[in-house]
C-alpha cells in the first residue's frame, strides 16, 4: 500500500527488552494494588509471534498486532475500577487489578489464569495442589474477560477448580451458558443463541433463504455455526456453503482458505447474502480481498465486528455492498469518553499497554486515518522503539474515542459493576481490607443473585449466569463519502423481534428485500413447493394445492388444509370458501307448512278449550272428567304443539336441551290424564268383583299423574345433567354444513320414549278392556284408537329417523308429534265436540240415564248378587261406611256413593229394590 513507503524509516527497530517477559511482573500488562484484586484477560494483541529457534523451547513469545478497540476494553475496566474507588459502593475499601494480555492465544492466557490461582501474598506465584480449596485464597477475588469465547472456555475451567468468578463482557458462544462445565463463568452479553436467532429472522423477514457462511475455524466459529445452522433451519433458511478460515494469521494456509472462500462467494451467483462468523482481523484480509475481485453482496456482521472502525474505514468498502450487523446495546459510556480525553495525563508506569499505544502513536504518527490506524495494528512489541521522547506532541485528540465500539465498552464496565456489587454483599458484615476476609466460591454465590442498575433499570444473570439485553441491529451507511455505522434497529431477545424507532429506520429494515437471495422462484399462492433431488430444501418447484387446502403466501412449505372442516376450497386455491350452513330454517316451504299444523293444532286446542268452558254443565263434559282434567290435557297438547317450534330454525344449546324435554314430559302429562281416565271409565262399568277392587287400589288420580309425569320428569333431568344434548355440526355433504342436535344419549332418548310408550301401553289395554261401554258413551274406543295411532307413528319413527341425514331430519320427528299428537287429541276431544255442538239432545243427564240404565239392563244378568252375600256383608260395610266415605267419594248433589259387590249403597239408606235403576245411577255419579 501506499503508506508502506512512509513506514520504512520509522522502523528504526531494536530489541524491546520492556516487552520481553524475563519474570512474572513482567508479564502483567497493567496493574493497580488495593484491598481487593480483579484479575483481567484481554486480546489486546491479535497474535503471538511464532518461535524463532529451533527447537522450540517452552518460552512465552512477544506479541503483534495492536487492537486497539480491545486496548479500549482495558481502559474501561481501569475506568470503572477508579470510578468505583472514588465512590461510596465499597466504604473504603479499595479495589486493586492486575490486567494480561493473551493474544487472543490460548496458551498465554492459561498462563495468566495459572498466576490468578497463585497463592496470596505469594512471592513465587506457586499454586498449592490441594483436594479442599474452601478456605485457600488466591492472588484474585474474580476475573473480568476474556475477549474471545475460545480462551474463556480454557481459562474458565481452570478458575472453576477454585471457584474463582469469571465475567466475561465480550465472549458470546452458547456452550458457555452451560453451568455443569463453567460453573464459574458469567457474562454481561447475551449467549449467542439470541445472535443467531435475530440473525435467522433477519433473513427470514427479508425474504432470504439461500445464504453462504463464513467462519473461524476456532471453538467460537464452530459454535456460532453451528447455533446459526439450528436456527437457519428452524426459519427455512438454507446454507448453501460454509467456508472455514483458519483460527491464526500465521497459519500458512491461511491466505488460501482466503482466496478459495472469495471464490465461492464469486461462484455462487444466487447467494447474495454471506453470514461472517470472524474476527477483526480475518474479516479484515476477507474484504480486502473481496474488493480485489469486485464483489457486491449483502454482509451480515457478528458481534465480534459489526461496529468495528478499522474496518469501515477500509477503503472502498462501499464496493462490497450492504453491511448488517448485530451489536450489544450500549449505555451511557460519557464518563469514560471524558476518562480517553485526559488519559495522556496518566502515568504509565503500572500499564505497558498504555506505553506501547503512546510508542505507537509516535511510530505511525505521520500517516493519515486508515494507514494510521492499519500501522498501529501491524506493529510487534519487538518493533517498537525503546522510549519516545515529549509524548503531548504526538497526541492524537479523539482518535480512541473515534474507535470505541460502545457495546463491548459498556459489557466491560457492566462487568466491574456487578463483581463490585457481589464484593459489596459479602463486605456487609466483614472487614474486607483482610484478603482473607471472604473467598472467590462465597463471591460466586454472592455474584449469582447481585442486581446491578444500568440506566434506571435493574439486570441481572439469569440461571445461565448471562445478562439478556438486548442488540442494536447496525447498517453500514454511506454518509458525505465516509461510511458510518448507525443503529438501524433494535432486537429484543426476550420477545424475538424487532424495535424501530421511527418510520425511516423501518423503511431501512425493508429495503432489505430489494435483495433477492433464494435457490428457487418464488410459488405464488395457491401454489406449494415440492423438494427436489436437490439436498437442500431451498430448491423447489412449485406444485398445485390439491382439493380443500390453500396457500396464501408466495413460498410456502405445504398448503393448509381448510380449517375445522368448516371451509373448502378448489385446486390452487389462495383461500378457503366458507361451506354453506344448512338447517330447517323459518323460510323453508317445509318448515312453513309444518307450522301452519302446529298452528293449527294450537287454534285447535284453544277452540276446544272454549267449547268445553261455555258447557262446564253439561254430562258430555263431566263425563270427560271435569274441566280440570279437560284443561291439562289440552294444556299438555298445547304444549306439544309448542314443542315442534324448537325444532326449526338454527340450533342452539337451549334448543336442543328444551325440545325433548318438552315434549317428553308433556306427552307423559298427557297420557298419565288419559290414563287415569281409562281407569275411571274401566272402574264405573265393570262388574267383575275381583277387578273392582284391583281398579279401586290403582286410581288415586292426582298421585298417578304426578308420580307418571315425575318419573318423566326424573328421566329427563338425568339426561340433562350427565349427558345433555348439544349442536353438532355435520360434515357428510362436502361442501355444507348441517346443524343440527345431538341427542347426547341414544340411550336417554330411547328411555324417554319408551317410558311414554309404556305408558300408552298400559293406557291402551285398559281403553282396550273398555271398549264395549254404551254406544253413545263409548270413550275408551276412542282413546283405543287414539293410542293406536300414537303406536304407529313412532314405530314408523324409528327405521325413518335412523335411516334420514340432512337438515329435514328435525321435520321427521316433528311430523311424528304431530300425527301422534292430532291422533290423540282428535280421539279423546272431538266426539265430544260433535255431541255438544250436533247431538245436543243427548247432552242431557236423562239421555245419559236412559243410556246407560239400557246398558245396565242388558248386564243384569251379571251384576246379580245374593241377598245373603248381601246381608252377610252389610254389617261390615255399615262398619266401615264412615271411613270409606272419606276415601272413595264420588259427588252427586252432595252424597257419598260406596260400591260393594258391584252395587252402590247410599250413607244411610236401604238399597234399591231395582238393581238396574240402581246401577244407572251409580254409573252416572262415578262417570
């Protein structure tokens, strides 16, 4: 480059023995005594120099490669340190730091952590081999780093063999969150898992699903690689390549790990998106070598670089195309902006990295930004020259601020405020200016429940020991020629999206789709892709939605099948048509005319109700059983009638519960009157002796209907409550839907029916004994018949009902009722109506008397009686008259009428000599 030529005379180069580590002291790169140590690891050089000779000896090499953005890292735990110090947080009590540099190399900072378990006070830093560390105490109370997640894992199993605390506010990889191998380790940054998942959401929203990844080939690489794998996968993400440079610049197939990964990008002219797992330095060869070759992609940046300076400063860096990255959220850091403008005043006695930095400045002080800052970093602590002389001259104002990366600034000071807030907790009740006052394992169970308060708000390590705030999500943006990293977004971790803080940062955001990335077209709705041979699932071809699934997105996985059956769609189909709901609505011609019967029925009713009030008097009516009886079962009809409405229109719960219910209870209120009925005309015109007494044990009127109709009554509530009907939507016509109710029981409705049949049944038999009564008072024929038709309607019910779907199912039961219920109705009330209305000549108490004194006369024969049967009896019965009276009384003009051996016996009256007389008149008054 063109600064190189300015480099070769400041190069005046001899040995630095100040950076040579000829004893343990020199191996510290910063330090401070106090009350209190904080030991700290950080990559302030990005490499270790190789060995020069041979063979290779066991020594601890110099370094290369000054970061300064890690140098800033170290300036900010001293920051911190004095700021705490200068506070009341401790009371007086100080603390102390000793800070290494590890050279972003394993191997040195194991060395560092092996002078962090050396005995306190030790002057050999020798560490004491022991199986109980409770109550040994080491150089260190905790450890703040390391940078890199590689030497945390190393460093951090060491620490964990004494417990020490290990915060770490840069070292990202999820396995450290893993408490069973680094139970030591904490961190003030989310775990990666949260990175790569914001990452594969990015992708996800900008419609990107065919993407190349690059990454160190280090523990940290490997892992973010493989997170971000999981969660590529997850959000349909494909990888198509995955290139892996090596961990070390001084690796020797280094450049042409470069060069081949260029290649690829270069090849794979669908993958617009490359996904960079590195750090600094390797990205910084990646895309020097990347703009050589012109390519033009969108750059998604890690943590470990997405604000890094020395690399937005490359130039021509807006040759590569679009940079997204991912960063920690920063807080306020002025304090420490306020701490780099003074720091020429301080002293660099106790911080080497301090005076190399200032050596530095005086080595490359003659270059302009870039080359400035490129020569700071390709600097050897060998290369340096011994001493610079009026340091204030080569000063460059603002420069450390113009490098900050905020977020790894404020994770560091985050770090020193929760180890101090831990020591607090465990200074509450000690004099901690003894070292031995409390030990680093008490400090780790301290530090596991420390709340420390960032910008008013109170964070702390969850279970995992990591601190979950959130990203800044940063675009690289060209502004007046100079290219700036803003805050574009921001990423919640806890909830998984993103946060915009106004319009124009969101129209950012969607600009991004402007980019395609994809393997395949895209399928447009109605379409699905269907994997190829291709081992990725990014590469497709679109296929067709069969019948009843849909899609409605462009690239979608599979089609969706319409929802709950409810819906149905055609072949590639964008959507679902809502199948047409179908139920025996109010308009339906069906519906109408079954309404128009069921308001017949009820205009019935009522007209009856009507006839048998104005002639209350007459014997038609009486002999129907008064207008109380005539009344509830008219009112039960009314009822049934009133049943048919809820089996029409929409179904709804009440509906489907209140139906047969209704119309259950009210056919057995019906049949129960109908019934005691029978049981009266049986009782009044029999003349077997044996069935008159059987007759007068069973009818107790008021009882039988109640105990017939709360049976009914019981069956139903049972029903209601254990397995009650409800509104079940059919699904057998492929494009409608049938409401309709289910019964809840087959069992419970089967049982309702079969009570009302037993009931007619029995109604029936005692009708049917009854048939034979006077032609003109011949009831029990009717309700015979009556109870006929009930029995042949439902029997044709049944196999019609199992056997009829659709929405005319409900008409087929209400067609039942109401054939059933005319049929009983029309048999029991409208003989009567005739009689009153056409025959009222024999609607007189002689026509009845005479009738039924010829009906008498015929059955003399067998209603004779012995006169000693008789005088036999009377005795008793004069005996019992007085209690009888009481229970068998039925009124005529105010007398008490008793049976005995089929004739009746007047209270306190000798029987009739004429038998048949007698008997019509009995026959009259029990009617």
């Amino acid at each position: 480059m063109a600064f190189v030529s300015f480099l070769i005379p400041c190069f005046v180069i001899g040995t630095d023995i100040a950076f040579s580590c000829q004893n343990t002291d020199d191996f510290v790169g910063a330090s401070s005594p106090g009350d209190i140590v904080i030991g700290g690891l950080f990559a302030v050089h990005s490499e270790m120099l190789p060995p020069e000779e041979y063979p290779i000896k066991p020594v601890i090499q110099n370094c290369a490669g000054f970061e300064i953005q890690i140098f800033l890292q170290t300036l900010a735990m001293i920051h911190a340190i004095e700021m705490i110090n200068n506070s009341t947080l401790l009371s007086g009590v100080t603390l102390g730091y000793e800070i290494y540099d590890t050279c972003a190399e394993v191997t040195k900072a194991m060395a560092s952590a092996l002078r962090f378990l050396a005995k306190f006070n030790s002057s050999e830093d020798v560490v004491e081999f022991k199986c109980n560390y409770s109550d040994y105490v080491p150089r260190v109370k905790a450890v703040t780093g390391a940078s890199y997640s590689e030497v945390s894992m190393a460093v951090s199993r060491l620490l964990a063999l004494q417990l020490i605390p290990q915060v770490s506010p840069a070292s990202s990889a999820e396995i450290l969150s893993d408490k069973i191998r680094f139970p030591s380790f904490f961190r003030t940054i989310p775990s990666d898992f949260h990175q790569t998942r914001a990452m594969a959401h990015l992708i996800c929203e900008s419609g990107w699903n065919w993407i190349g990844v690059i990454a160190t080939d280090d523990d940290n690489g490997r892992f973010a690689l493989e997170s971000f794998g999981v969660q590529a996968m997850a959000n349909n993400v494909c990888i198509a390549f995955k290139e892996m440079l090596p961990a070390y610049l001084s690796d020797n197939s280094f450049h042409t790990k470069v060069d081949h990964a260029v290649e690829k990008i270069v090849k794979e002219t669908r993958v617009n998106v490359i996904v960079v797992f590195m750090r600094q330095f390797h990205v910084l060869k990646l895309f020097k070598k990347a703009i050589e070759r012109n390519v033009n992609k969108i750059w998604i940046a890690s943590d470990n670089w997405s604000a890094a300076v020395k690399i937005s400063t490359i130039p021509n860096i807006r040759q590569l195309g679009t940079i997204v990255g991912f960063g920690f959220k920063s807080g306020d850091i002025s304090t420490f902006q306020d701490f780099l403008r003074n720091l020429h005043e301080k002293p660099t006695d106790n911080n080497k990295f301090l005076h190399e930095y200032i050596m530095l400045l005086s080595v490359c002080a003659h270059l302009e930004y870039h080359d400035f800052q490129m020569c700071i970093s390709n600097q050897s602590q060998d290369d340096l020259l011994q001493n610079v002389e009026n340091k204030h001259q080569i000063w460059r104002d603002g420069f450390l601020n113009a490098n900050i990366e905020s977020g790894f600034i404020h994770s560091t000071i985050l770090a020193i405020y929760a180890i101090a807030n831990a020591i607090k907790g465990q200074c509450k009740d000690r004099n901690c200016k003894d070292p031995s006052a409390f030990t680093p394992w008490e400090l780790l169970e301290e530090l596991k429940k420390v709340t420390v308060i960032d910008d008013g708000k109170e964070i702390k390590f969850d279970s995992n020991g990591d601190m979950s705030t959130s990203y800044d999500v940063l675009l690289w943006k060209e502004i007046n020629g100079h290219m700036e990293i803003t805050t574009m977004a921001e990423y919640d971790p806890d909830k998984g999206h993103f946060i915009f803080k106004d319009e124009e940062k969101k129209k950012e955001f969607l600009d991004l789709k402007k980019v395609q990335s994809t393997c395949s077209q895209h399928c447009r709705p109605g379409q699905m892709k269907k994997v190829t041979e291709s081992p990725h699932t990014c590469c497709y071809e679109c296929v067709y939605c069969p019948e009843n699934h849909y899609s409605n997105q462009t690239d979608m996985d599979y089609c969706y099948r319409c929802n709950n059956k409810t819906y149905w769609a055609p072949v590639n189909s964008t959507t679902c048509y809502r199948k047409t709901i179908h139920f025996l609505a109010w308009t339906d011609w069906f519906a109408i005319f079954l309404l128009l019967l069921s308001a017949f029925g009820v205009v019935l009713v009522l007209s009856i109700s009507v006839i048998f009030t104005k002639n209350l008097n007459t014997p038609v009516v009486k002999a129907s059983g008064g207008l109380t009886v005539c009344y509830i079962i008219l009112f039960s009809h009314f009822l049934i009638f009133l049943s048919t409405v809820f089996f029409i229109d929409e179904p709804t719960e009440f509906k489907c519960k209140t139906r047969q219910a209704l119309f259950g209870i009210s056919f057995a209120l019906c049949i129960s009157c109908i019934l005691i009925k029978s049981l009266k005309i049986l009782l009044a015109f029999s003349f077997d002796p044996k069935l008159q007494n059987f007759l007068k044990c069973v009818y107790k009127p008021i009882p039988t209907v109640v105990t017939c109709t709360g049976i009914q009554v019981i069956i139903c509530t049972f029903w209601l409550i254990f397995r009650t009907p409800f509104v079940k939507q059919n699904f057998s016509i492929p494009r409608a839907i049938i409401l309709e109710c289910n019964e809840g029981s087959i069992v419970a409705f089967g049982i309702m029916l079969s009570y009302i049949a037993a009931l007619a049944f029995i109604c029936f038999i005692f009708a049917f004994k009854g048939r034979k009564l006077p032609e003109n008072y011949n009831e029990a024929k009717f309700i015979t018949f009556g109870m006929l038709i009930y029995f042949i309607a439902w029997i044709v019910f049944i196999p019609v009902y199992a056997t009829t779907f659709g929405k005319y199912l409900p008409a087929v039961e209400i067609i039942v009722v109401l054939i059933s219920n005319y049929g009983i109705l029309c048999c029991t009330f409208l003989p009567k109506c005739y009689i009153i209305i056409y025959k009222q000549e024999t609607n007189t108490k002689s026509a009845f008397l005479k009738m039924i004194y010829t009906y008498s006369s015929k059955s003399a024969g067998s209603v004779a009686v012995s006169q000693i049967s008789l005088d036999s009896k009377s005795s008793s019965s004069r005996a019992t008259m007085s209690e009888s009276c009481k229970s068998e009384k039925n009124s005529v003009n105010g007398n008490c009428h008793f049976q005995v051996s089929g004739q009746t016996l007047r209270k306190g009256k000798v029987l009739p000599k004429n038998t048949a007389r007698t008997v019509a008149r009995k026959r009259l008054s029990s009617i």
